[in-house]
C-alpha cells in the first residue's frame, strides 16, 4: 500500500559557529506497508519520524527516494493522493478563528464532500469524540485532550484510506486513549492502513502488527514486537547495580533464574518487552 | 477548481460575518480623519484645478484606502502559516494550490470593496462630487487584486510578525501619501516623479481621478494595472507552491 524507497531529507540549519551546514533527517529508509496494516515508527525525539510523516503526507519534498501509494508513485500524482490520506499532525493546528463545527466543515469543503454527507459525518464523529455539545464553541476554548480527540475525528472526515497519526494519543487520559486504540483496530479491520508513531511503547505493542525503529534518520530495526522481544531475549532480568539500573536478556526463564540466582540481592525476573528493545536499540549501542 | 477557490473564500467570509460590524466601524474612522482634516481643514483654503480640494481628495483616499485593507487582509495568512499552522489543513487536502491563492485575494478584494463603500457613503455626506461607473469599479478591483496579491506574497515570505509592521512603514505608508494620492505628482522633481509613476497605486489614484470627474484618462494605466495583477498573481503563487519544499 505504502512503499517507500530510499528516502532522503536534509535540512539546513545553523551550527553553534553560525555556519550553514546540513543536517540529515531521514537518511535512506526503505519500508513497505500493507494494506490494513497498523504499522509504528518508534525512535527517539529527533530521529525523524515527523519528518517522515510530513514527506509521506506531501506537506514536505523529500531531498531525494521515492514514494508509491498502491505502486503509483505520489509525485505528480500529489492531487489524486491526497484524497486517499487523513493526517493528525503532531502539533495541533485549528483554525483559530473558526468554531469546532467550522472547523470541520472546512476540512470536509476541502475534500469535496456533499452538503448531506458531510453534515452527518461531523455529527457522528463529534458524538464518537465526545465532543458533540461543544460544536459550536471557538477551539481555542478546549482542553489540551479534547483539541487531540479532534485532531482525530477531522482527519477521519472523508474515509480516508491511509491514515497518519503522528503522536495521536499524547496528553489523551487512559479511557479515551483506550478508545482511540478501538477506533485504530476498527479502521483497520475495514482495511484502511494505519501509520503511527508513538513515545508510547505499550501503544505500539498492543496496536501495531510491526514497528520501524528510528535512530538519527536510519532504519535500525523492523519487525513485529513478538519477534523484536525473541531476539534480544524473552526475559529480562533487571537490578540495581551501583550507579544505574541494570538489564540482561535470556532466551529462557532457566538462565535468566540462574543468573539471577548468582546475583542475589534485590534483582527481579520479567518477560522481556518493546521498551527493552527500544532502550537496547537507540540507547546502548549508540552510546548515547 | 471552483468549488475550492469557493472553499476558501467561504473561510474568509465565516470570519469576517461574525466581525461585520466591527469592521464597518472601525473602517471609518481613518477615511473620516482624511476627509475631516485634508478635505475639510486644510480643503478649505486649497484650490485645485477643476474644482474643489475635496473632489480632487476623495479618489486619492479610495486608492489608498483599498490598497491597505487588502494588503492587510492577507496579512493574517501568516499566522496561519508561522504559528497556527491550520495552512496546513489546505496544503493536506486534494485541491489545486492556485485556489487558496484567489480564493484569499478574493476574499480581501471583498472587504477592501467594503470599506470603499463605506468611503463612498462618507465622502458623499461630506459634500464631494463624484461619478461612479463600471470602469471605476474595475480599477478599484484591480487595485485590490494586486495589493492581496502583494499580501499574499509577504505573508508567505515574510518571518515574523514584526517584520509585516516594517512592509507598511516603509512600503504602503510612503505610498498612501507619494503616489498621487494626496497630490498631483507633477509637482515633484523628475526623478522622484518617474520613479513614483512606475508604482501602481499612482495608476489607481489617476485613473479614479480622471473617471470620477469625467475627464479623459490613460488607458495604458488600465493596461499598467492588469500586468501588475498578472505579475503578482505569478509570484504569490509560487512561493505557496513552494511552501512544501
Ligand atoms: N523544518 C525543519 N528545518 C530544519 N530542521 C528540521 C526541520 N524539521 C525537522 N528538522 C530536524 O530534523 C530532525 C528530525 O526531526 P523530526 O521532527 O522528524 O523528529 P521526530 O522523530 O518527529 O522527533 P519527536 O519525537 O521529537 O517528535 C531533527 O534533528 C530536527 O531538528
Ligand atoms: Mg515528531
């Protein structure tokens, strides 16, 4: 559904001498997303997971790889594949000066939606988000959650096929969080694909059926969380060591016990998860 | 195509609706200080060939009247972009990118022919003659196409708040009082003059001038006024189709 090719992204920016220089931000990825896919970008702040978003949803021009949408490639195509997307932007963007209501009507305008249509499915998206009292108020007077509920229910206005969620669920309480995941597995039981990313590794654990782990623009690992967690290690023994907090990895409850067993003292044994492997991944080797 | 250019303006008008009254208002009082203090003040004591100082005003404040309400119309587009980002809602959506362009100057040649009624309106209480007819209302059309053009342009170019307030200091404000606005440029020293001829607003405030008093005028200015248009048209547009780059 989605294939990316090698896409690259430098941007200029000062350096601490005052020097133009260039930065990478997306260095080389490659990916390849199915239909129906729930698929997460995990990686650290700045590692380029925004950037990606926004080339993939044609708000930035890569410097240079190439994008396919259902094998078409997007550029020159840019008109007929917006149709298909619906982005929730990182940070909040509304219009300041429209109420919740016009908000998203202007979003179902921009997408050709007829008067009726488009009037019933604000209706049912804002009763979805909880937000159907508050549709005639200006959005510069909702909370900092209900603003993201919103962000949601607009990107999802027209049905779109290919749905970006950057951060989706930040500052969102457990229950409605919860509920945001149901309406992910939802859409993508009706085969729209799904891009996320998250800082939240149980969200990407429990929603996506792979992850893509970023670090300084490059693609250092993909698989599905089961397998990520195999190969480092189903279990995880974990203790305080003199300045920080220790972790090591075993294939079996066996060794980790034994191990724990030579240590003694405060240790503790638990299955291994995403977290793990993330810290493993961006932090250890890399050597912070 | 259309429908979007439609889409666009229909955000501007939602918006501008719910602040009409305001709008009216507060459009008045610096047309009101013109005619008080150019027309009736120092109006009185000032002879114009073919007429008096007030006739000779009303035009010159048209024009400069329109320009800066269109000019500053558009100006908001820059929030949009710099710090609400909702610019990105119609950089997301299929639309053909021309659209938001005319849908915003559009929406500016709007309300700049608001406040040029309300100038009408004001003028004629105040006792000035005029005649108003379809070619007068399309260079004060023209003028407002190309100063929400210019708008357009700064908005998307320009980054930071700050520096919007310095285009009208040392751009539109010289302009309201240089470009015939106030007086006949033939007045000036030659080199001051054919600079301030090549600039548009000098083409609007003639053409009013000439077309409001029955006089015969230029029509090379018309002609002037529509290349300006295209000329903006051209480059507001591409800065927003390079937004994404
Ligand atoms: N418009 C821009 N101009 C210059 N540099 C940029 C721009 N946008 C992003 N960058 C740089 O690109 C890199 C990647 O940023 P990006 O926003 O994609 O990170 P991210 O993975 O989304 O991080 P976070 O988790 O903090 O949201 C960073 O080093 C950032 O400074
Ligand atoms: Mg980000």
């Amino acid at each position: 559904m989605i294939r990316v090719e090698s896409l690259v992204k430098k941007f200029q920016y000062r350096n601490k001498n005052n020097k133009i220089v260039w930065r990478t931000a997306v260095d080389g990825l490659t990916l390849d997303i199915r239909q129906g896919e729930v698929f997460g970008l995990l990686g650290p702040n700045g590692a380029g997971k925004t950037t990606t978003i926004r080339m993939l949803t044609m708000l930035t021009e890569p410097t240079s790889g190439e994008i396919f949408y259902d094998n078409t490639p997007i550029r020159g195509h840019e008109q007929e594949m917006k149709q298909l997307i619906g982005v929730v932007p990182q940070h909040i963007n509304f219009d300041q000066d429209l109420t919740v209501g016009e908000n998203l009507e202007l979003h179902a305008r921009l997408h050709h939606m007829g008067r009726v249509e488009r009037h019933r499915r604000i209706e049912e998206l804002l009763a979805y988000v909880e937000l159907a009292d508050l549709v005639n108020a200006n959005v510069r007077e909702l909370s900092g959650g209900m603003k993201r509920r919103l962000l949601i229910a607009r990107a999802l206005i027209h049905h779109p096929r290919i749905l970006f969620l950057d951060e989706p669920t930040v500052a969102l309480d457990p229950q409605v969080r919860r509920r945001i995941w149901e309406l992910i597995r939802q859409l993508a039981r009706e085969q729209v694909t799904v891009l996320l990313t998250t800082h939240y590794i149980e969200e990407a654990e429990t929603l996506c059926e792979r992850v893509a782990i970023l670090n300084k623009g490059r693609l250092i690992g993909l698989d599905t969380p089961q397998a990520f967690c195999e190969q480092m290690g189903r279990y995880t023994v974990e203790w305080d060591a003199v300045d920080a907090r220790e972790y090591r990895f075993f294939d079996t409850r066996r060794e980790a016990a034994d191990f724990m067993a030579e240590l003694g003292g405060s240790a503790s044994i638990r299955r291994s998860n995403l977290e793990d492997v993330f810290i493993e991944l961006t932090g250890r080797r890399e050597g912070l | 195509m259309l429908y979007d250019i439609w889409t666009v303006f229909w955000r501007d008008w939602l918006v501008l609706k719910r602040r009409m009254p305001r709008f009216i208002l507060s459009r008045m009082v610096a047309p009101m200080l013109y005619l008080v203090a150019f027309g009736w003040g120092l109006g009185r004591s000032i002879q114009v060939i073919g007429g008096s100082y007030i006739d000779f005003l009303v035009p010159g404040i048209l024009a400069l009247n329109s320009m800066n309400i269109s000019f500053n119309s558009v100006t908001p587009v820059h929030a949009e972009r710099i710090y609400h980002k909702s610019l990105e809602e119609y950089l997301v959506a299929p639309i053909c990118p021309y659209s938001v362009v005319i849908g915003k100057v559009l929406a500016a040649v709007l309300r700049g022919l608001i406040s040029s009624s309300i100038i009408v309106v004001l003028a004629w209480l105040f006792g000035a003659h005029f005649i108003i007819t379809p070619l007068f209302l399309l260079v004060l059309i023209l003028n407002c196409v190309i100063f929400a053009e210019i708008g357009f342009f700064a908005a998307m170019t320009i980054a930071s708040f700050e520096e919007m307030g310095q285009v009208n200091t040392y751009i539109l404000l010289p302009m309201s009082f240089l470009c015939g606005t106030f007086f006949s440029t033939g007045t000036l020293p030659d080199a001051v003059r054919w600079f301030i001829e090549l600039l548009p607003l000098t083409h609007t405030s003639y053409l009013l001038r000439g077309i409001s008093s029955g006089a015969d005028i230029a029509l090379s200015s018309v002609l002037v006024l529509v290349f300006y248009s295209l000329l903006c048209f051209f480059f507001s547009s591409r800065v927003f189709l390079r937004l994404s780059k």
